[in-house]
C-alpha cells in the first residue's frame, strides 16, 4: 500500500526541513555522492584507509548506507569499525545540494531551490495518487533556447554533475522521510528528466548519475519509471537508449519545419524526419513502451486541427510507438506566447484519440509555487539573468544548434 499523501512530513505550506551539504571541498574533504562503485572503492583504497581485498566489501557497505540508509553521518555506520568510521568523516563526506529555498504547493507539489558549486537549480516533486514524479535537472541554464521555455532565456551556466544529479534525489528522499529505501509503498516512485536543460548534452554525467539511482542495492528506482526528455539531439538518441535505457520522451511541439525551427531552435540542425526516425529506431520502444511526444499547446502557433491531423500522419508514417502529452502553455513574464483556449486543446486531443493514439492533457500542478514546466528557478533568476539577445554566447559551439 502506498503511503497515504496526508502523511508528508510538516504537510502543506511548512518549511521542509533537510540537513545542509557538510563543509564539503573547501576543507579537502571529497563527496562519495556520485561516485560508481568501483571509484568508492578506488578512494578508499588510494587514501590508505582500506587493504586493496576489503575493499569491494567497504565499498559495498558504504554504499548501502548512502544509497540505502540515506545516511550522511559516517558516525552512524555501526558495522563498521569505529577507528575508520572516524578516519573517513575526515577524509570525506556524504553531501546534499545546500538548500536555498523549499515550498509546498497548495496542490501538495514541492519544490526546492538547491545551491552546489555556486549554482543554483531546481528540483520539483509532484504527488500523485498513484504515483510521485520527481523532476530533475541536467544542468544550470540550457543552451537550447526554446521560444516558449523559460529556462531558454538564460545562458547554460554548466553541466551538473553526477553528485548533483544524484544529489536530487538523494534530498528529495530526505524530505520525505523515505529511507531506507524499499521498493514498495513509497511516495517518490518515478523521475523524469524534465528540469532545466538537456540531458543528452550532459550524457556522460546523466547516464552516470542514472545508474546509481536505478543500482538494486540502492535508490533501486526501476528504469521503466524513469523518463528522459530531449529537445531532439538525434546523434545522442540510440546512446542513450544502449546505455542509459530510460524511456524517451521527446519535446516535439510543432509538425512542421517552418514552425518547429522558430520555437525549438535545435530543429535546424536536426529536423522532424531524423528525429522521428530516431524515436522509431529507439531500443525498447514498443506498444509497451512507448515514446512520448510531449506538445506544448501555443495559441494560434501550433494547436490547429490541421496539424493534430499531422501529428498522427507523422507517428504513423515514422511507425513510432507513440503517445502524446499535451502541455498547457504555462506562461511567464516576457513569454511571447499564451495557452492555446481549453476547447481547442481538447478537440486537438481528440483528434489524436480518434486515432488511437492516447494524447491526453497534462494539468499544470504547482503553479502557485512556480513550479510550472519551463519556470525552474525563475524566481531567484529574475534581474540577474542575461539578457535574451546575449544568449548563447558563451555556450559551447558545436552543440548550440541554434
Ligand atoms: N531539454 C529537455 C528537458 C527540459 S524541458 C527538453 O526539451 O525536453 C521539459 C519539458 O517542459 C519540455 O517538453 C519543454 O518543452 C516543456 N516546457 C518548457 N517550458 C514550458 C512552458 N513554459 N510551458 C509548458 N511546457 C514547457
């Protein structure tokens, strides 16, 4: 039985309380969040605190307590012996993202402004009676600068990285009281890569951080419950279905050339055709699994029944094992857009119904906190982000697309 959502910690509108990232780094000290297996073991054996044969047995311990315990104090490691729980607090520690800022939503999402290597970026988890979807961030700004997102007006300030990555949820877990971690019955089931930027322009890192988070002995969130969603940087698609195997859902938002190059920049270098071959060819998708086309609804820009037609014409055409998730416009201050009327998005879902294709429409949750698509760290952001027009110049070159 899942826990009934009246039992979140504090409830709604208190203050989460989470434990602080220690004094990590600038004390010498390395975070073990992030770390594989293999270089938890490394470290401990390169720092002289472990024989080179215990080692993998150490590590496996240690990696219970982080990744099965939550546990963030070496002291409270009672198996192992208490001369090395000592030696390694003074060599390394167990981190969070600091946090700036946690809210709750009215509607019971959270959301919560993290700080790591003066960056700042957000993680959202959203509450469902069925499931809870947490989601996460790849890095700090994007360099993609999608027309209707947020995020796409400030410049990509950096990769997160594993730790940070991992770190997410590790907070997210703390917050609602959910070590140990057990498979069954609890509140954070899913994860979607849906925050700021692109997860395959962070791939190394994303794929990394997903391995540990869907490692048995740990999180052990399934892969099946983890979703991935890209802009469409094709070249990337099959990598990640070989080596991060989530399921992909892609931010299509426009049938055509002409309208799909204005409001996802990226399209110029990878067009619809490539990118719905990819979807076709992506390992694992099946009528089972399939790929979702996430469409964001713009007025009078992309929401005509002409192009619902398209829509269905292009899944079928491309033989995408397809659903659609249509996104009401979630508006900000500037935004050059506003949200399709509710009588047009429902009779452009329809008309994917009618074809057998599932499209339901997503209903936008916490936007009192500002936890709406495309808004992430919005708030904190206002005045002192880049201007739109000096967007992108100091975002590496090759893969901008725009
Ligand atoms: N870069 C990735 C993941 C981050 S965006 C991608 O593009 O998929 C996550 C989703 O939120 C995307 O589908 C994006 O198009 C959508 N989104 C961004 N801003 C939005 C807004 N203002 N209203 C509704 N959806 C938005």
């Amino acid at each position: 039985m899942p826990t009934p959502l009246i039992a979140l910690p504090g409830g709604p509108a208190e203050p989460v309380v989470v434990p602080r990232r220690a004094e990590a780094r600038a004390d010498g000290r390395t975070d073990l969040v992030g770390l594989s297996r293999e270089a938890l073991a490394e470290a401990l054996v390169a720092c002289g605190l472990v024989p080179p044969r215990q080692a993998r047995m150490r590590a496996r311990q240690l990696w219970h307590w982080i990744y099965g315990r939550g546990a963030t104090d070496f002291s409270r490691m009672t198996d192992l012996a208490r001369p090395l729980r000592a030696a390694l607090s003074e060599r390394f520690v167990i981190g969070r993202p600091e946090v700036v800022e946690a809210r709750v939503s009215t509607d019971g999402t959270r959301k919560w402004l993290l700080r790591s290597g003066g960056a700042d970026f957000e993680t959202v988890f959203i509450p469902e009676p069925d499931r809870g979807t947490l989601c996460i961030s790849s890095q700090v700004g994007c360099m993609l600068n999608c027309r209707f997102c947020h995020t796409g007006t400030m410049r990509l300030v950096r990769n997160l990285t594993v730790g940070e990555i991992v770190g997410q949820v590790l907070l997210a877990r703390d917050a609602l009281g959910e070590w140990p971690s057990r498979p069954e019955g609890r509140l954070l089931t899913n994860i979607v890569l849906m925050g700021m930027g692109e997860p395959l322009y962070n791939f190394e890192n994303v794929r990394d951080a997903l391995a540990i988070v869907t490692d048995g002995e740990g999180l052990a969130l399934s892969r099946r419950r983890i979703t991935l969603s890209t802009a469409g940087v094709v070249p990337m698609i099959a990598r990640a279905g070989a080596e991060i195997g989530v399921n992909l859902a892609v931010s299509l938002h426009a049938v055509s050339k002409a309208v799909r190059d204005e409001i996802v920049p990226l399209n110029r270098k990878y067009g619809i055709p490539e990118l719905l071959s990819a979807c076709a060819a992506y390992p694992g998708a099946s009528n089972a699994r399939r790929v979702t086309f996430e469409y964001v609804m713009l007025d009078g820009v992309n929401d005509s029944e002409a192009e619902a037609r398209e829509l269905v014409r292009l899944i079928r055409h491309y033989r995408v094992p397809a659903k659609v998730n249509l996104i009401p416009f979630n508006p900000w201050p500037g935004s050059p857009y506003t949200c399709s009327p509710p009588e047009r998005i429902a009779r452009f879902s329809e008309i994917i119904f009618a074809a057998g294709i599932a499209a339901p429409v997503r209903t936008p949750r916490g936007r009192d906190i500002m936890a709406a698509c495309g808004q992430l760290k919005s708030a904190s952001e206002r005045g002192a982000r880049t201007p739109r027009g000096m967007r992108g110049e100091e975002a590496a070159p090759a893969a901008a697309g725009a």
